[in-house]
C-alpha cells in the first residue's frame, strides 16, 4: 500500500507568493539562476541555489553555499516572508500550461517505502548531485522541493474528489509566472477529507517517480541518517517516533493520465572524425534515412516510435530504425533513446557512457527543434537528434520491471514550482 501523510508546510505569504515561486533548481545553471533573481531579493532561488548571493569565485558545492541557504531560509522565517502552517495538512496543487492542466496532492510520503521499491524508481543517480541535495537538505533541515510522482489513475476517484473541492473552496493562491504557467494552490483543512484520501492511497501498490529521482534519494538518505542518529541518542530508550518528520519526503502526486512527457533531445558536437558522407552512410547501415528539405524552416519532429529527426550541416532529416537494432520484446532494448544510443551514438559518434560525456548535450522538448538547429549551425560539425516522447505507459513497464531508463529519457512539462511548499526534517 502506498502510505501518504498530511504535514505542516512552510509556505510564502499569500502576498508575495509569486514573487517567491521559481523553477526547480536544476534546470538552470548559476549564471542563468543568478539573473532570474537578480532584482527580486523573495525568489527561492536564494534558497535552492544560495551560490547566486555569493561571489562569483566561491565554487557552488562550497560549504558557504549551504549555509548561505539556511541563513535566508532562516531570515526568511523571521520576517514573514515564508511561514509554518499551524497544523499538518493535505495540498492540492495545479498547475496549468497551453491549455494543458494537472492536478495532485502534496503530502509527505514514506522512506520506508522508496527503500523497498514499493516508490518506483527508473533513472540512475549521480553521486555528485546527490551528494548536494543531502547537504543542502542537511543544512537547512528541510525538504526544499518536492519529489514528482505518479500513480496509476484506473478509476478516476480521486480527481473527482479534487474537483469537487476545489470548486468549494477559495484557493491560498493563483498566479502566472512570465513562462506562462499558472500554480493554484488549496489547502485541505477537513480531518475527514484528509483521511479519505490518506484512506484511498492505502489501495495503490505502488507510486512511480516521475521527476526528482535526485531529491529523493537525498532525501531519504538524510531521513535514514537522522532516523539512526534519533536511536543511537543515549538520551532515547533506543526506539524512535514513526511519526517523525525525517521518516518522510515531500512530494506532489499526479494521476498518470493528467501528466504530458515532452522529448528530451540531443545534440553531439562532433562527427568523432568522420565527414559527412563517411557519417550519413555509416548511420545508413542502422536507420533508413530520408532528407526532409534544406533550412532551419524545414524542422520536423519525429511522429511516431523508432523515428528520429537528425539536423546535419544544415539539413534536416528523418531516421527510421532498421529491424534487428532493437528488441520489441525487450522493455529497454525498445526504447527509442537506448536504440539511438546503442545503434549510432555510442558505435558510431563514441559516445560510450552519455551521462559523463563532455562531447553529447542534452535539450529539452520545451525549447523546439528551432534549438537544435540553432545548435549545430553555431558549431558545423555538431549533430543533433530529436526522440519522440516516451509514455507514461513506458516509464511504468520499466520501472515495474525493476529496470533503468537511458540517461536524459523524460522531460515533463510544465514544471513544479519551487518554494510554495517546504517541509521540515
């Protein structure tokens, strides 16, 4: 069963809510965090990215980083800016993107359960950003942004629950960012709405990371950390409270069916020695390739699984993978970025691992094949490739199979605001 609980959020005042949402902290880089809070001192970046209050040369893994991050966390605190709800509740959360809408539940969900794999895991972590959401999280004791899940929506019972209370109640807040993305939010006050949906969750097998695999596992391994420190304390009688904050994580669950997975695309910034021609006939061998026109204005995605969009010197084209590059029997073996990877990025272009090569870029689908292309024209021998999105059905066969997504597979648009919800550890 999937165990869920209501918590005591730490959130902005409802007045300057929109001043302190911002995007989630890895998908930019300093410089980029560093602008979208220049001029406005409440954007959470000045929490999940405190190296942006620092001076240039103080590398962002620092210790000062961290407890910069905990200094305006607890400034912050004191004047009011972000508060602690009085009591533990329940949030509904929505967001809204090009007439594409979402709705989950925020709630604090169990460590217990992501280390027995009943929270679904499909992506391989890194040590080093591991290593600093745990320090971060550590140094600020919190959670300062959710984890995306997913469940399997078979009955639809729960957006209807939702619908019927949102229409009920006034939201805490609602706004647009200049991205265009609109972030609702309720609070659940009823003890007893709050128990049934705690109560329907207990139903669910099993829950499925969708984003944030990163913060989870940091957040678990702080919570186990400070769970074991909690038993060893020779003031304790050796047991702990099951109820504690740091035995559980803050996440936003969504029905499966509400959530849209962009592509997440490539770009290669050479031809490992090859020429054009050498490369084209070398990737001929694999795909069936098919020259679109010649332009930037020429772009074309891929439509369907196991087609690929190429953009070479200027032309575009498309990829059909060969029979025998793939099995269809295989849950990894037929996804489209293992087939790409094991028929031409790593055979032909050497790329040999994707997630440690400085040679391979990734692109998220949000920023439109125009990116690619204006990629590879600014370096002639680039080469860049556009995947057609995987599905939620995909992500759930892998990850039910115990099994990992190639690196960089899912891009899930819109994204989770950060600092609407923080939770204490």
């Amino acid at each position: 069963m999937a165990i869920i609980r209501p918590f005591k959020a730490i959130r902005p005042d409802n007045k300057i809510a929109q001043e302190v949402c911002a995007l989630p902290y890895d998908v930019m880089n300093r410089t980029e965090a560093k602008a979208m809070a220049e001029h406005n001192p409440h954007r959470f970046l000045h929490i999940s990215r405190s190296e942006i209050d620092l001076p240039d040369e103080v590398p962002s893994y620092d210790d000062a980083v961290y407890a910069k991050a905990k200094e305006n966390l607890d400034a912050w605190l004191d004047s009011g800016v972000m508060r602690e709800d009085d009591k533990p509740y329940l949030y509904i959360y929505k967001l809204d993107f090009n007439g594409h809408s979402q709705t989950g539940i925020v709630a604090a969900f169990s460590i217990d359960e992501y280390e027995t794999g009943h929270i679904k895991k499909h992506e391989l972590t890194r040590e080093a950003k591991e290593l600093d959401r745990i320090r971060h999280f550590d140094a600020v004791s919190a959670d300062t942004e959710p984890v995306f899940l997913a469940y399997k929506n078979e009955d639809g019972l729960l957006p209807f629950m939702l619908d019927s209370y949102k229409d009920a109640v006034t939201p805490e807040y609602s706004f647009t960012l200049e991205d265009g993305v609109t972030h609702t939010l309720w609070r659940i006050v009823e003890d007893e709405y709050i128990a049934d949906i705690v109560e329907y969750f207990t139903l669910k097998d099993n829950l499925y990371i969708a984003d944030g695999h990163h913060r989870s596992a940091s957040a678990y391994k702080v919570g186990k950390r400070r769970r074991e420190a909690a038993i060893a304390d020779p003031n304790s009688d050796g047991d702990y409270d099951p109820d504690a904050d740091y035995n559980y994580f803050m996440a936003v669950l969504f029905p499966d069916d509400e959530l849209e997975i962009m592509d997440y695309n490539r770009v290669v910034y050479d031809l490992n020695g090859l020429d054009k021609t050498e490369f084209l006939e070398a990737v001929g061998a694999k795909f069936d390739i098919v020259e679109v026109l010649e332009g930037e204005d020429a772009d074309v995605p891929p439509r369907r699984k196991h087609e690929f969009a190429m953009y070479l010197a200027g032309t575009w084209y498309l990829l059909t993978a060969n029979e025998g590059t793939f099995d269809a029997n295989d849950v990894i073996s037929s996804l489209d970025a293992e087939i790409l990877q094991k028929n031409l990025l790593q055979p032909i272009l050497g790329i040999e691992d994707p997630r440690t090569s400085d040679r391979i870029d990734f692109v998220g689908g949000i920023r439109g094949l125009r990116e690619l292309s204006r990629r590879v024209d600014e370096l002639p021998s680039a080469v860049a490739f556009a995947i057609y999105p995987v599905s939620m059905e995909d992500l759930f066969d892998v990850a039910d199979a115990g099994s990992i997504m190639p690196p960089k597979s899912t891009w899930f648009e819109p994204k989770l605001g950060s600092g609407l919800f923080v939770k204490k550890i």
